[in-house]
C-alpha cells in the first residue's frame, strides 16, 4: 500500500483535510513549490522533479526504505543477483501497467537507459561505469559494468522507467536519429510511467495536475487523495492566506521564517518538522561565458566558506 504523494508529504498526508470537490466528491490535495517542475525522468534533477518523478515513474528499486532507516528495497524488480563482479541480473515484476495499459516488460527497461543516457541530462552521470544495458528476456534486465561498481543498485534509484511503446507511438522530429525527439515534447505534458498517479496536466510556469492512477500495482492509501494540484512560485503571502482560509493544505519548506511563524499560531495549520538527508548543488553552464573559462570555475569554487557550509 502507497500513499508516496511526495516524499516530505508522506507524514504531513495524515494531518491534513482534502478539500471535496462536490461535483463528483473527489479527494484534493492541494500544494506549492517554488522552482519549476521538469516533468520528464530523463531530466530530473531538482528537489520539485523528484517530487513529481518519484510519484508518477517508477524505478527499479525503492527509495522510501532510505528515508525510513532500512536499506534498499524492490520496486519495479522483483529481485537481483550478481552473476559475477560487474555483471547485474534483474528479474522484473510480474502484472505492472503502465499509465498506458501498456504491460512493463525488459524492453521498456533499456529504452528508458538508453534514453537516459542519449539524453545526457539528469541522474545520467550515475551510470558512467554501465558498458550494456541489455534483456535477456522479457522479465530479465543485465547490466554491465566496466568494473566493479558498488553505487549501482542505489544508482537505478534515479532511473525512472518509461513505457517504450508510448513514447514511440509519440515522438516528434528531433536529435536522436531514428528516436526523433525521444519523446520529449510529448512528456511536456503527459506522462509514460507506472507511478501511483499520472500527468493529467502540466504547464511548469503554473501548476501540474495529478490524478490517482487506478491500476497502480502496489494499490493505494486510503488516505490517498483522488487529485494532487501543485502550483510553482506562489508568494508565501498568498500561501499563509489560502491555508488560513483552508484553501490550500500544504505548502512548500520554502517559507521564510517569519511567514512559518504567522502560521503556527493559526489553529487550523500544524507545523510538522521532518528531517531528511538532502543534497544542495549550484548549477553552471560550462558552454556559456564567463563559466566557460575554467579559472572562473576555480576561483567560484575557491570562493566557498567550506568551514561555514
């Protein structure tokens, strides 16, 4: 059973009153980030694209148990066993649908590598080592290494898998040969995954609407809301006045302070701290001046107050 709206919602979820649209007396849950939301797991890399990635793709093994203090679990697979040092074998789940009706298969699971690492963005650092990716049948994925590599099985975390058939049935013109766009227009606004809720609509300068994916194959929370609408870059104003009308039900960890301490005296808004393992990062584009100058670079990362950090 899974509720996994997103990962710092897992315990807020049950301290928090849906909004119920009356028209059809669906469950809303209703919330904010701040940054803009990549929809596409091929790209993911911000806190706000794992929100969405983690929720509407699955991956091959299970994050949820590293936040909870265990280890790494099965998700998409069923299982692994390493065949010798630098050679993974993966056994597939039997009965997962994607979004599509579409049924997971080995295919779909070199696809989404190769697409990955065609693309180039996103997690696809983390694979550097893989030599092939490649199904021994349509249950059994192998992967190859270069050599020994510890990371990998924690590393597949960040490969979010994706239905083949669709994307190819919906490519436009693009840079990837036979593969066209690889289907990166198409994931602008819809999704391909086996998550427990899918793309209704996505536009990452407003909002994405999420629905609750019926055929999800670890089945649902009960608390699991029918509907999930996130809105991007919403002044925390107007986020304390629509939580304190009880138009909104949770808001994002980027509040500034003063605006938190407005809310905890508010008697229908509860504080809930969760403390989690995170990683910051500053992004620059090495093809662009002046960070296409290597002693920019350096002097950037010379200028960091490593003691303080």
């Amino acid at each position: 059973m899974k509720i996994n709206i997103f990962i710092k919602l897992i315990t807020l979820i049950f301290v928090s009153t849906f909004f119920i649209n009356a028209a059809n007396a669906k469950t809303v849950l209703r919330t904010d980030e701040a940054a803009i939301g990549e929809a596409d797991p091929a790209k993911a890399t911000d806190y706000v694209d794992s929100v969405l990635m983690f929720n509407v793709y699955d991956a091959l093994v299970d994050e949820t148990a590293i936040f909870e203090g265990g280890g790494i679990r099965p998700l998409l697979a069923s299982g692994w066993e390493y065949a010798d040092a630098t050679t993974l074998n993966i056994t597939l789940r039997d009965g997962v649908k994607f979004h599509s009706g579409n049924m997971l298969s080995a295919d779909d699971v070199v696809f989404s590598y190769n697409r990955l690492m065609d693309m180039g963005q996103g997690f696809s650092f983390l694979f550097g080592n893989v030599t092939e990716v490649k199904a021994l049948d349509s249950k059994t994925v192998q992967i190859t290494t270069s050599e020994p590599y510890a990371p990998l099985v924690a590393s597949l975390i960040r490969l979010g898998i994706v239905d083949k058939d669709d994307i190819l049935a919906n490519t436009a013109s693009g840079n990837y040969g036979d593969n066209g766009d690889y289907g990166e227009a198409y994931l602008l606004t819809t999704s391909a995954g086996t998550g427990a809720y899918k793309i209704v609509n996505h536009d990452p300068n407003v909002k994405t609407v999420l629905a609750k994916n019926n055929d999800y194959f670890q089945g649902h929370n009960s608390k699991a809301p029918d509907e999930v609408i996130i809105k991007y870059s919403v002044e925390a104003a107007t986020i304390k006045t629509l939580m304190v009308r009880n138009e909104h039900e949770i808001s994002s960890m980027w509040l500034p302070n003063e605006v938190v301490a407005a809310l905890e005296k508010e008697s229908n808004v509860d504080i809930v701290p969760i403390p989690r393992p995170g990683a910051w990062m500053n992004k620059l584009n090495n093809r662009k001046a002046p960070f296409d100058d290597v002693h920019c670079r350096r002097a950037i990362q010379l200028a960091y107050d490593y003691d303080a950090l």
